[in-house]
C-alpha cells in the first residue's frame, strides 16, 4: 500500500521524524489499538490515534453522554448528550480521519467479551474509571499476551504504566487485588481536573503509537505519576514480583473473571 | 536517619517501622498502599515488623481508580 499525496501531506509531521518515517506511518496504518472507555483518558487518547491515522481504533462502552462529562471528555460535544459516548467517538474521530476504520462496541467490559474485544487489537488502552474493569483488563491482557496502557487519574492527580508481554510487571503485581468498594476515593465522590484526563490519556495514545510505530523505550517496569498541583512527574521504578497470581511462574488466575460491582458507574 | 521517601531525603527518627512511616507521612488510604523498600515489595501483612534503616529508598505506590 502506498500513500497517496493528501496522506503524504496529512502525515508529513510524522513522516519528517526518523523516529516514525514513511515506514513507521505505514506500521501505525496497519496498526490495530481498542480503547476500553470512552470517557475522560479514552477521548483524548482516540483523538490522537485517529489523527495519527492508526488503521482500526476499537471504542468501547455502554454509557450514553451526560452532561456531567463534557468538562473532561472532549471527543463529545454539547449537541451529543443523550448519544452512545462510543457512536459519539466515532463520529469526532472519522471527521478528523477519514482514512481510519472506527469499531464501536456499545458494552462494558466483561470476563464474557474481553478476551473476543481484544483478541483482534495489537494493543489496549485502559480508560475505565473502576478497580474491577482495571484488573480485568490487566488479566485479559496478561493471559492473552496482548500489550496495554493502565492509567488512573482522579483529583490533581494521574499516573500510568505499560504492559508488554515478558517485559516486567503487570497491573495486578504492582496493587495484587482491588480495594473493596468506596474504600479508595473515586472520581465522582472525589472529583477530577478535565485536563488531567488529557494529560494521562494523551500520554497513553503515546504509548500505543511508540509499541505500533517501533520508536524508542515504552513505560514497562516503571510507574509515571503526575501530580499537576506540584507540577511533578515521577517515573517511579517497580520491584519485580516473582508470584504474582496473573503473570507470576505459577499463575493461580488462569481466565478472566469479574469482580462485583463497578465502583463508579456513572461519572 | 535518612529516608528517602518518594524522592525527597528527610529524617526519621531511628528504628521507625514501614507501619509507622505510613502514619508520619498521613499516606492517604493506607490500608491499601502498596510499599516498595529498596526496590523490592513489602508484603502487606509485614508492615509492622519492617523497620527501617539509615538510606532505606521507600515508594508509595497509591490506588487510583478514575478514568471516565
Ligand atoms: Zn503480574
């Protein structure tokens, strides 16, 4: 497949990087990336991935759009209150590319369809606001052998790290199981700056185009946390953990299951 | 002694444990923080009988759960 001028000239910020080149764009068109949550990090990060022209972007989520959203998930806008955030997505990211193909799976994530939803993606985006659909997704990925972007955000506050396969720690080595419900703060009781979901979640798209696109090191074995009050980031090394239940020598967890009820449904 | 606690040298006072560390620094949901001392996980169940010696390198490693 060759380019055509238009895209030679849409891409050309890309194409000028040696990092990325005529060869990286071609990787990041065949590029496969499923985004699960099309909300505060999903929809800065389906922005940048269907700007960067990665071929097939996979959106997922039940909700519809609240107005309570549009403060932080800017992929929606005023007039799509009411619509399916992923009918919504998909729509802000085939007007910004044409050339991109946009599945939309209006669901939630569930040990039922994780591992059919990812198994066609090169790489995951976690953009889900609770502790059982995180460490789903890091089960799923794990057993699958599937490379993913995890991140948090809530207050003034982010942070993120990147699965690959037999490159260090997992989700589940670092925090082991979820906190009971109502036990660690979430976004609605808590709340969140909109522009951290930005932040966080632009830096996960990141992630997606360096793993697709083959450039430079990806955030495996190391946390990186933001804390926008301070204005620090930290990349904070973590330990190895050798018996970890998902991704350890003996692992205990070998199918995806599901942990009772979402911490914070709607936000 | 010195701790460096997420980053930042500070001093403890001697014979300080992981359990106690936890309080001084007011780390928020504490039952649910995971520790990394010099670069290994301390077990949860393990927090009060660590303690901690001069240059010891601590990482709190914090839930957070948002997203949408
Ligand atoms: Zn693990």
């Amino acid at each position: 497949m060759a380019f055509s001028n238009e895209q030679l000239e849409r891409y050309s910020r890309h194409i000028i990087l040696k990092e990325i080149g005529v060869k990286g764009q071609k990787r990041l068109s065949q590029g496969r990336v499923l985004i699960i949550g099309a909300g505060g990090l999903g929809s800065p990060a389906a922005l940048y991935l269907a700007a960067a022209g990665v071929g097939v972007i996979g959106i997922a989520d039940a909700d519809t759009v609240d107005i309570s959203n549009l403060q932080r998930q800017v992929i929606h806008t005023t007039p799509d209150v009411g619509k399916a955030k992923v009918e919504s997505a998909r729509e802000t990211m085939e007007a910004i590319n044409p050339d991109i193909k946009v599945n939309a799976y209006k669901t939630f994530v569930s040990a039922d369809n994780i591992l059919a939803l990812i198994a066609d993606y090169d790489f995951v985006i976690d953009g889900t606001d609770n502790f059982a659909a995180k460490f789903l997704i890091n089960d799923a990925c794990v057993i699958a052998r599937k490379p993913f972007s995890h991140a948090g955000i809530i207050r003034f506050k982010g942070q993120l790290m990147t699965y690959v396969p037999g490159e260090g720690l997992c989700y589940r080595c670092v925090f082991k199981n979820p906190p009971p419900p109502d036990a660690v703060p979430t976004c609605r009781q808590a709340g969140v700056i909109g522009a951290m979901g930005g932040v966080i979640g632009s830096l996960q798209a990141m992630e997606a185009v360096k793993f697709i696109a083959g450039a430079g090191k990806l955030l495996t074995g190391s946390l990186l946390t933001y804390d926008a009050l301070s204005m620090e980031f930290r990349k904070v090394k973590l330990p190895a953990r050798r018996d970890c239940a998902v991704c350890g020598e003996h692992p205990s967890i070998t199918k995806p299951f599901d942990y009772a009820a979402a911490v914070c449904e709607v936000l | 002694m010195k701790l460096i606690i997420a980053g930042v040298q500070k001093e403890y006072q001697d014979g300080l444990t992981v359990a106690e560390l936890i309080k001084v620094e007011n780390v928020e949901t504490p039952m649910y923080v995971s520790v990394s001392l010099n670069d290994e996980f301390v077990k949860s169940g393990e927090y009060d009988e660590t303690v901690l010696r001069d240059d010891d390198v601590v990482e709190f490693l914090y839930f957070m759960g948002g997203g949408r």
